[in-house]
C-alpha cells in the first residue's frame, strides 16, 4: 500500500514509526518542503491527512484534483457543501475523523446501550469528563461532543488540561441508587495511527463520496 502521508506531527510520526516496521507499506511525506500537488499525489493508493485543518484546506483542491482516496484526521473545519463537492468531483472515497481509536468505535456500541437506561430507570443523569494535555486548545474535545452525540440526552461536560496525557474520557449514568462508568483511555498515540492505517486498508473498498471512519468500523463490527 502506497500512502501519501500529509503532516508529521504527533500522531503523522506515529504513522511513520509503524510504517518502518510493516514491509506492506510504503510512505511518501509531504509537508513545507515538499508540498502536495496533484501530480505528486498521483500513483499513491491513498493520501493520509493529520495535517491542522486550516493547512488541509491549503491542499484540499489539489488532493481532490489528484483523484486518489483520502483519509483525514484534519480537524477545526466544517463539511460546507463546497467542500463537499470537491470530494464528489475526486470520484474517489474519503473517510474522515477526529478520532482513529478503533476501540473508541467498540464505545460508541456501549453508549448506545447506555442512552437506553431511561427504559429501565425512572431517574438517571449522565456526566462526561475529559481529560487531555495542556496544549489541546479545544474544550469540551471533538471526541467529548461526539459522545454527547451518540449518547441523544443531556449529559453535564467538564474537562481537564494536565501534563502529557494523550485522552482520557469518562462517561458516567448516575441513578438513584447506582452508577455506571464508562472510560476510554489512550495509553499511546499509536492508537490513532493504527486506526487511520486501518482506514488507509479499508477506503478503496467503499464507494465514492464522504465517509465517517465511526460508520466504516461500525461495518466491520456487523459482520464480525
């Protein structure tokens, strides 16, 4: 798999790391001094974004002129319908995310089991808390909305900004007489990269058009 690796920061050096040991993988990096242009791009099976999303957007038209598969961890942006359209006119398959943990994807299941409790509970509450290192400018994280998200009730959100800890969440069902907790902790940034090479994996599978990484591994869960 050939792979066009678009930033390589904290979690793009992790990618590499991994890239070094695994012989089926072959890495191009693009960054300031080899920018991505829609000729470099093509010949790669897929383009690897963990670019900051302002700089994505840099790229975005290029990418897309290029014709080949995406998958992005750029955040701070929104799927306007322009966008949109650039991806409608790679005819290829994009999946995005701000999360690649894969086991984030197993939680999503539970709290989808979770945000049933009002059927069984005639009074309960939900808290989440976060936690990240102190240079996440984001608070509440896009993964803390995202499980408020998935969960469809009000729940209380706070958040913590300590040392270098890579993300902890915590989702807590408090009734009258018992709680429930539910923690996801990422114990090494390789989680993201494993799962945005996953993805890499999965993304010439699917059809054209705009993906979100939660569906395409919701898929995979299905059918095991």
């Amino acid at each position: 798999m050939k792979i066009a690796l678009l930033g390589k920061g904290k979690t793009g050096s992790k990618v590499i790391e991994l890239a070094a040991s695994n012989p089926d993988i072959s890495l191009t990096i693009f960054d300031s001094n080899n920018r991505p242009t829609r000729e470099k791009l093509q010949g790669h099976d897929v383009a690897l974004s963990f670019l900051t999303g302002d700089i994505f957007l840099e790229y975005i038209e290029e990418i897309s002129a290029s014709g080949i598969s995406v998958v992005s961890g750029s955040t701070g942006f929104d799927w306007t319908p322009e966008r949109l359209e650039l991806v409608s006119k790679s005819n290829s398959p994009w999946i995005h995310s701000n999360n690649f943990s894969l086991g984030m994807n197993i939680v999503k299941e539970m709290i989808s089991i979770l945000s049933k409790a009002n059927a069984l509970f005639q009074n309960s509450e939900f808290k989440i808390h976060e936690i990240h290192h102190t240079k996440k400018v984001d608070a509440p994280s896009g993964t803390a909305k995202a499980w408020k998200n998935w969960l469809g009730h009000e729940a209380e959100m706070t958040y913590e900004r300590t040392g270098d800890v890579v993300g902890t969440h915590e989702l807590t069902l408090k009734t009258n007489n018992e709680e429930i907790f539910l923690r996801h902790e990422a114990l090494d940034r390789k989680i993201f990269a494993e799962g945005a090479l996953w993805a890499c994996s999965q993304v010439n599978n699917l059809r054209p058009g705009l993906h979100d990484f939660s569906d395409v591994a919701k898929e995979a869960l299905a059918k095991a």
